[in-house]
C-alpha cells in the first residue's frame, strides 16, 4: 500500500556485479522501468482483484471461501517464500532469480485469465505469489547495482517510491476499468503482455550479479511455509467446515507444531533466518507487530470494503473501482507526509499521529449502513487511510534504526514478511465475519471494530517502545 512495503533489498547487496553490455544503460530510466514494471504489477494484483469478487463469484459460481482464497491464496505464498526469494537470490544471483520469478509470475496471470474453475483460479494465484516472492526481493537489490552513484540512486528512489504508491492508488480504478469493459479474466490477462516486456528490458538492461554461498535453512523454510498454510486453511474454512470439526481442529494442531518447529529451529540452528542479536532486542519485535497490524487492518479494509460496495450498496465492479480512488488515493500524501514529519520530530510522532487518527476514524466506520451517504463512507475510509498510511514509512524506519547496517537486509525481509502475514490474516479473518455473520448492521460494526482494536493495539506498542528506540539511539549518538 506504500513504498514502504516494498520488500527491502536481502544481503545479495553484498555480491558484485558481473560487467555487461547492460552496464551502458546505468545512469538512465529505461533501468529503473524495467525493474518497476514487475514491482508494479505484482501491486497491483494485490488491490485489482478485490474490485472483481462479486464477478468472479458470479462467473465462476464459487462460494465466499473461494474467493478469499483466491486473494489469500497470493499472498499466502508471498508471505511464505519472501524470505526463501531473498536467500536463492544471495545463492544464485539477483538477476537470474528476478528473471524466474517475473517469468513465472507472467504464467500464473496467464493460467488466472484462463481459469475454468474458483479451484483452478486459486491453484493460479498461488502460483502467482511465488513469482512475486522470487522477484520482488531481488528488484530494490538489482536497483542498487544499476545506479552506483549515491545521488542518482536516491533519485531513482524517490521515482520508484512514487511510482509504486501511485500504482497502490490507482489499482481499484484500474481494475474497474478493465472489468467494466473486457470482464474480470483482462486484470490477469494484462500482465501476460506487460510482463514479457518487462522481461526483455530487464534481459537487456540489468546487468548479471554473482551470487555466493549460502545457507538456506530449509527446515526453517519449510516449517514457516506449513505454519501459513496451517494457519489460512484454519481462518478461511472454520466457518464453512465449523470451528470444532474434526478437519479445522487438524488444521489448527499442524499449524501450532509447524510454529513450534520453526521457534526451536529458529533458536537452535547455526544459520537462522534472522540473525539472534534482533530476537533479543524488544523494539525490533514491537516494530513488527505494528507492521502486522497495520497491514491486518489495511488489506482487511480493502477486501471488506470492496463487498460491502458491491453487495452491500449495489455497485459494479467500475463504480467500485471510482468510489475507492479517494479512499486510496490518500496513500500518496500519507507516506510523503510521514518523511516531512519524521525529519522534523523523528519517527515516533508520525506513527502516534497516524495510528490515532486510523483507529479512531475506523471506529467511526463501524455505523456504517447499506444506506450511509457515499460522501461520508469515502470521507470516513480516506482518513483512516491517511492516517495509516502516515503512519506505514515512520515505522519501516524505526525498524531500521534499531537493526542497524549489519543487520538491516535481514531486518527489513522480517518486516515484509510480517506485513504479508498481517494482510493475509486480515482478509480471512473478514472473510470469516462475511461468512458467519448475516446482515450489514452486525458485520459492520464487528468488522470495522476488530480493525479498529488492530490499530489500537499497534498505537500502544508504539507509545511503549518506539520513544525507547528514540532515547537509546540519541545517547548512541552523544
């Protein structure tokens, strides 16, 4: 939702490039195009596909818990294979790994416009993640090694920040668009065509990056991936098997020992996935939960509100796309807000400004009716999201600061990991309230509330440890 959720760049930063003829493209922008070409649809495919549900559903006669699968489903193996992106690309190289994943990314868009079925579509999406996850970790990365010289990189930056929130943004609108005219099956079809493009940019412009050795803790690996598997299975078929079946008691007794599994391999292992000096320092595992619950109360939103547009107020897929713009489009000044205020005050005030006006104003969502005016709807959403959105880069620097140069890659693939999870919990546990909940008047208020608390919960954390982080970084520096 922000250019802070971009997965920051894994240690492969530490590798040298290999000289080709893709060397005389630094300095330019056809570079940082082809890099931001994947980045771009992968956002958008988080947000396009929420203003095509009730489409879909309509198409492909697929219950509710299919269609939270269907946008579960990407971000489950995102969530699941960030971590394993960023260490195939330390092992094998940016580029060949940002290549894979953009190529596999395309096949899956490919399979999701040609999916007969809500199964097959799912079985797509799925795929789609992992594309992400192998590509996204290497993208910031390769931008690194294009543009070398320090002022032009940050440049370059500030263009991709604004291009990937832009994209955020506009994401609603844009799958409105296509749906309205060429039906839901265009938001995937779009990228076949985009993608091969951004593959032969990317083959003629990046240059190679060797990678080096290293370990990837495939139990560790493994014991994450079933633990999110676990836990989704649980969250989105509880309420259509029942919360005491026999199979979602299963489903909660496997995730519970895959997460077991991956704490002891975790504290045991010689190569763990995030290095033991950040799980002793509170801060770094404060800064997390906030980042879980800001994207649990963020992507939730998205996903509720899409339906509640739709099926509660009447709107089509286009009419969804244009109601949400304003609500979205606030994103943008939110995070250039937050750098302005986090220069002058530091971090902390940001995110207490911002996590105080998105709980509040998420409160007040929870009076919302089929018959609310629009104007009050989007006023409403638009704050909350304004404040959140304040909030979202203040917080990826604090973890940051507290992770420090040696710690930092490893720091930032946490934090988007624990974003992914955030935001896939969030639209299951929406999906569960749609589910077993009848009528606006109680789903509203139960839903926006849980929202609501997320936002609360994370004001608190950040009112008990970020001034922490604050005063120990000021007397580092004295």
């Amino acid at each position: 939702m922000s250019s802070s959720s971009c997965p920051a760049a894994p240690a492969c930063g530490a590798t040298t490039p290999v000289t080709t003829p893709a060397s005389a493209h630094r300095g330019g922008l056809l570079p940082l195009v082809a890099l931001a070409i994947g980045f771009v649809m992968a956002m958008l495919d988080v947000t396009v596909v929420n203003v095509g549900l009730s489409n879909i559903a309509a198409s492909l006669d697929t219950p509710l818990s299919t269609l939270v699968w269907i946008v579960d489903g990407y971000t489950l193996t995102f969530a699941a294979m960030l971590m394993v992106g960023g260490a195939l690309a330390d092992r094998f190289g940016a580029r060949r790994l940002y290549l894979t994943g953009l190529f596999l990314f395309v096949l899956a868009s490919l399979l999701c416009g040609a999916a007969p079925n809500g199964p097959f579509l799912v079985a797509a999406r799925l795929l789609q993640g992992l594309g992400a996850a192998f590509f996204m970790p290497s993208s910031l990365s390769l931008l690194t090694h294009v543009y070398e010289d320090d002022r032009v990189r940050a440049r370059m930056l500030g263009v991709w920040s604004a291009t990937v929130g832009l994209a955020a943004a506009v994401g609603p609108l844009v799958g409105g668009v296509l749906i309205h005219w060429m039906g839901w099956r265009s938001v995937f079809l779009i990228n076949v065509p985009v993608g091969l493009v951004g593959l032969l940019m990317a083959r003629r412009m990046i240059p190679q990056v060797a990678g080096h050795a290293r370990a990837l803790n495939l139990s560790s690996h493994l014991a994450g991936v079933v633990m999110l598997a676990g836990l989704s299975f649980v969250l989105i078929q509880g309420p259509v098997y029942g919360w005491t079946s026999a199979r979602i008691l299963v489903g909660l007794l496997v995730t519970l020992l895959a997460g077991a599994a991956l704490v002891r391999h975790e504290w045991r292992g010689v190569a763990p996935l995030l290095p033991k000096a950040l799980f002793a320092t509170p801060q770094f595992a404060a800064a997390n939960g906030i980042g879980f619950l800001i994207n649990f109360g963020v992507y939730g939103n998205l996903f509720y509100l899409a339906l509640f547009l739709q099926q509660g107020r009447g709107a089509d897929a286009l009419q969804t796309g244009l109601q949400l713009v304003p609500m979205m489009a606030v994103i943008f000044i939110g995070n250039l807000s937050s750098g302005r205020m986090a220069a002058h005050w530091g971090p902390r005030v940001p995110m207490l400004l911002g996590l105080s006006v998105g709980a509040v104003f998420t409160a007040v969502a929870t009076s919302f009716r089929p018959e609310t005016p629009y104007w009050l709807v989007a006023l409403v959403c638009a704050a909350a999201n304004l404040g959140i959105s304040t909030a979202i880069p203040a917080m990826t620097t604090v973890v940051m600061q507290v992770a420090g140069k040696a710690h930092a890659n490893s720091a930032a693939a946490a934090l988007n990991a624990n974003r992914q999870i955030g935001a896939l919990v969030g639209v299951a546990l929406m999906g569960a309230i749609l589910h077993s909940v009848s009528g606006w008047s109680l789903r509203n208020p139960l839903a926006f509330g849980i929202m609501a608390a997320g936002y609360a919960l994370a004001l608190w954390l950040v009112w008990r440890f970020v001034g922490v982080v604050e005063k120990q970084l000021m007397g580092s520096r004295a």
